[in-house]
C-alpha cells in the first residue's frame, strides 16, 4: 500500500479563492478587510511565517496592518499595541504571533485581544464557544485539519481518532472539534501524551492519527495500523530541514498521509483568512 497525499496546498488554494470572493463583495461596499498583526522578538520562524501571512493576505486582497516589537519589549508594551489594535475600527481581526519572548505573559496576550477580533480562535470566550458548540471563530489548524480530511472525503464521522499532543494551538482543541456533532466531526477521540504508558499501542488502535507534539518522526510506520490516515500536524527543525511528526515510512502503510511540506501549515493559513473575513463580515 502506497499512501495517498492529503494535499493542502490544493485545498488551501480553493479556500483563498472563496476568501477572495467574500473579500471583493465587502470591497464593493466600501468595506475593506484589514488584519493586525503583532511580532515580538527575534525569532527567525516566526517573522517567517508572519511572513507568509502577509503574502497570503495581499493574494486575496486583505490589508495587513503590522507592528514589530523587540526582543526586550515589555509585557505593556504588547498589552498597548494590542489595546491599540483593539480601539481600531479599521482593524477587523487580530493575530499576536506566538511564542513570545522569555518575561511576557502569553496567558495574559491572549486574553488582552477582543474576543470579536480574535482570528486565532485561541481566546477562552472562544474556546467556550467551542465547547459550548456555539458559533464562532475556530482554532486555525483545528479547523484547517478537519477541512483537509473532508476534502478528501476522509471518514471520520463514527471512526477513531488518536490525537498525539494536548497543547492549547492544536491537541486540546481539535479533540474538542473533532468530538461535535458537525459535518466532518462526531468521531471517538482518544488523546495521548508524554505522560501515557505505551503510546504506541494506542495510536495503532486509531483509523485516523493526528500527530502533534513537535517531536520529528514520533510516528513510525510501526505505530499505524494499515489503511489508516495520518496527518502530521506537529514540527521541528533539524537545522534547516522541516521535519514533521511522521515518519517517510508511515506512507508504505497508511491510506492517506500529509506531505512533509505542505500538508496542514496550508491550511492553518487558509483558515486563518476565513476567520479573517468573517470577522469583518460579522462588523455591522
């Protein structure tokens, strides 16, 4: 068996399309999409993958307003630039990019942004609404996985999910998503750590593996059970080189398997244009 690639640059692509379409409407009505972005630091990675949401921005016609702070700015000056960003009616979404500095609360960042600019769906109002199935913003990559999956006609309704990884960006969240009873949703869901005994008997149990701990190749061929679908969605860097969670030779059993590139970071941006727009969209 030969795994099949859950593409999300094509699906990606199809989303900015839509994104595109919402845009030029709200353009039509002298309504412009703008987003806010927030640096701190110095981390290489990070001013990268600001980056590339600039560039995704700009292809679909969103504004990007940024502000870039330094390696020693304080936790109120990002509290000020985000208050700043909060008070600006121009401003329809906000995205602080994470991680922060050594000495700044990320805890208290999140909470600072207004939850109605909050296009990371990462603020607690957020997530309630999330546990609570109610309506709003979605966590990026959560969701972006999910839309992978169905584009591909994956079935996860019914079916068994392990989530390697708990953290607050995708573990904990996707779980909470993927247990909904929503199209794309409704699947048992096991999640495992580094603090469960035999992980690896467990995710061999799962129809589906969602691989999230930031840990290059963790997921082994042998760990899989033959025609499942995996998706790496946690990375590292072996200096140069992106790695994800899942090992090359996972494909030879798996039926659908991410790219090493390619695969859910597509989709964490795509998603995070959605939120984007309908944030502006929701602005009366």
């Amino acid at each position: 068996m030969t795994a099949q690639l859950l593409d999300g640059e094509k699906v990606a692509g199809r989303i900015k399309m839509e994104v595109g379409d919402r845009v030029a409407r709200l353009a039509a009505i002298g309504r412009q999409v703008a987003l806010g972005t927030i640096l701190v630091g110095e981390d290489g990675s990070s001013a990268k993958y600001v980056a590339m949401k600039h560039a995704d921005c700009k292809e679909v016609g969103i504004e990007s307003v940024h502000v870039k702070l330094g390696q020693d700015a304080t936790q109120d000056e990002v509290l000020d630039a985000i208050r700043t960003m909060n008070a600006d009616p121009a401003i329809a979404s906000i995205l602080v990019q994470l991680p922060m500095p050594n000495g700044i609360d990320e805890g208290q960042v999140l909470l600072a942004v207004d939850p109605e600019k909050d296009v990371d769906g990462l603020h607690p109002m957020n997530l309630g609404k999330l546990v609570m199935g109610a309506p709003g913003p979605l966590p990026c990559t959560p969701a972006g996985i999910v839309e992978l999956l169905a584009q591909h006609q994956v079935q996860v309704e019914g079916r068994h999910v392990v989530i390697i990884g708990r953290g607050l960006t995708i573990g904990r969240p996707l779980a909470l998503l993927l247990v909904m009873r929503r199209p794309g949703c409704n699947a048992a869901v096991t999640v495992v750590h580094t603090g469960v005994d035999d992980m690896a008997s467990l995710v061999r149990q799962a129809d589906i593996v969602v691989a999230a701990a930031g840990v290059a190749g963790l997921v082994t061929k042998d760990m899989v059970k033959p025609g499942a679908a995996v998706v790496g969605a946690g990375t590292s860097w072996e200096g140069k080189r992106l790695m994800s969670d899942v090992a090359e030779d996972v494909a030879e059993v798996a039926s659908w398997i991410t790219p090493r590139i390619g695969g859910v970071g597509p989709m964490t941006r795509a998603m995070l244009l959605r939120n984007a727009v309908a944030a502006a969209e929701r602005i009366r």
